[in-house]
C-alpha cells in the first residue's frame, strides 16, 4: 500500500487530535466508573473499526484485512501486558484517583518507543528479507516460553525495576511521597522526581519489553509500516480504559497465555513459510483471512475456557470452604 506524507502527516495528527481530546476529558484526577471506562473503551474501538473500514473503501481488501489481523493480534497481546501494570501500581502504592493519568502518559511513552521499534524494524526488513526466519524462530521460542510458564502455573507476586529506571532514580533521587500530579518539585533545594513520574517511567519502559514479541508479531502479518504503526497506536490507546474495565477479571483470564502461545507460534510459522517462499522454495503461504480467522477463533475459545474454569475453581473453593466450616460450626453447637 503505497502511503504518501500528507497521510502519514495527517494520521499522527488525527490520532494526537484523539489522544489531546481524552487528556482534556479525563485531565481532572478521578477514580474511573466501569461506565466510564466501558464507554471510551467502545469509542476506541469504534474509531478502529472505522479506519480500517477507511482503508478498505480506499485501499482495498488486503491492507484492511492486515489492519483487523495486527489490531485484534496487538489488543490480545496488550491484555497480558495489564497484570504487569496491576503490578506496578500496587508496587508504587499509586493513588486510585491518579492511575488513570499514570496510565496515559505511560502508553504515550509506549507509543513513541514503539514507532521507533517500527521504523527500525521496517528497513531492516527492507534491507534483509533472512530476518523473516529470525523473527520467525524467535516467536515460536517465546510461543513455547509461554507454555512453559503456564503448565509451571507460577505467579510473578513482585515486580523489579530495570536498570535504566534505577540508574534515573540514583541519579535524580525521588520523593517520599505523592504531590498531586507534579512530576518533579524542590527537596531540600534539590530538584527531585516524584513518584508520579517513577511509575510513568516504569510503565512506559516495561512496554517496551512486551514490544520485543509484538512488533515480529504484526510484522508476521504484514510489512506496511502504515498499517503496523496504526494498529499499534489502536491498540495502545485503548488500553488505559481496558485496564480498568477488566481489571478485576484479568485473574479469570487463565488460559491466556496457552492462546497468545498458539497465535505467537501461528505467526511464527507463518513468517518462515514466508521466508522460504522469499526464498524461492515452493512452499504455501497463509493468507490474511485464514490468520485472522485463526486469530479470532483462538481468543474466543481462550475466553470461553478460561470462564469456564474459573467458574468451577471457585465452586471448588466454596463447597472446600463450606466442608471446612461444618466441623467447626458443630464443635460450636
């Protein structure tokens, strides 16, 4: 899909447009109503919905179809990225009322490294077509990671800093506590962080190293840095009223990882078939349609298992409680 400036000009200002006017809306400290965050969340997916209907009508069929394929591949992959988040804020005791302004500008942050990410990543493809197998095997790694990680059914209860947020908190220091939504005041004569900016710097740069499977993913779906960057940015924007949308169903969510595995190594397989066919080796290529039908199939069988499963785990853990409370209720009698 051949994309001029003017229109590369003319969506980053539509999408700061879009992002200025949830700043202004929210811009007042608030604890977030599930209303609230349901109806921003529908709008963002909405206006989506919207632009990849655009590039359809002016398009065609396969760059709107890679658009619906990499948002839905970003929007699962981003879902994950939202108990890392919960970590965080209950690691920095961020106040309820300020979660939602942490959040915006952190996936601001996000989305500025990941362009970057996209830039790079679309003129080394540009240049080396043998990084299709690299992103490919390293895909299929992180899809059985993710396996391993899930049958071990091990929760990360704590969450470190990386060593360039720490090297900025040694070298600027940090306040003892919260100055509203002030992100550095004067200590002791010194100019210092305050919390605020620490936990935007944290979940800015922890995006990044979710960025490290992502941006192959969508680049298994197609290699329009257009279209990989926007549904990036659809992505990200709407994740700060997902989080707290779903926030307290993220625990119920227990088979996600066994599907982001399965789309990661779909994908993986996808880009080697690729790299063969780049190749000249007669091998047969999956289509956008057969992966975004792949896709979905894979999220809507997640979620329906998962459900399902924690449905009975805490029907276990009930009539568990309720068989260890009758002894004692008699013992009481």
């Amino acid at each position: 899909m051949e994309v001029s400036t003017t229109l590369w000009v003319l969506t980053i200002v539509g999408l700061a447009a879009l992002i200025a006017v949830d700043f202004f809306i929210g811009r007042k400290p608030h604890d977030v109503s599930i209303k609230e965050a349901g109806i921003w969340t529908v709008v963002w997916i909405v206006l989506a919905a919207l632009f990849g209907l655009g590039l359809l009508v002016f398009g065609g069929g396969q760059p709107a179809g890679e658009f619906f394929a990499g948002f839905i591949t970003e929007k699962s992959l981003s879902v994950d990225n939202l108990f890392v988040f919960v970590l965080i804020m209950a690691k920095f005791a961020v106040p309820s009322q300020y979660q939602q302004r942490v959040l915006l500008i952190g996936v601001l942050i996000a989305l500025v490294l990941r362009a970057i990410f996209i830039a790079a990543g679309a003129a080394i493809l540009a240049s080396f077509s043998w990084v299709f197998y690299l992103f490919g095997a390293f895909l299929i790694w992180t899809a059985w990671k993710l396996i391993q990680e899930a049958r071990a059914n091990e929760e990360d209860e704590d969450w470190e800093e990386n060593k360039l947020l720490k090297a900025a908190e040694r070298r600027f220091g940090v306040a003892d506590r919260y100055h509203g939504t002030k992100l550095w005041i004067q200590q002791n004569g010194k100019r210092v962080m305050t919390p605020m900016l620490v936990v935007m710097l944290a979940i800015g740069s922890t995006d990044v190293l979710f960025a490290l499977d992502s941006i192959p993913a969508i680049f298994g779906l197609t290699q329009d840095p257009y279209i990989v960057f926007t549904a990036n940015a659809f992505a990200l924007m709407g994740l700060r009223q997902l989080y707290f949308l779903i926030g307290g169903l993220l625990k119920k969510l227990v088979h996600l990882s066994y599907g982001l595995s399965i789309i990661l190594g779909f994908i993986g397989v996808k880009l080697v078939l690729h790299a063969l066919h780049e190749s000249g080796v007669h091998v047969p290529e999956i289509s956008i349609p057969v992966s975004l039908g792949v896709i979905c199939s894979v999220l809507i069988v997640t979620t329906i298992t998962s459900l399902r499963a924690s449905k009975k785990q805490a029907a276990a853990e009930a009539a568990q409680e309720r068989s260890e409370g009758a002894p004692k209720d008699s013992i009481d009698v």
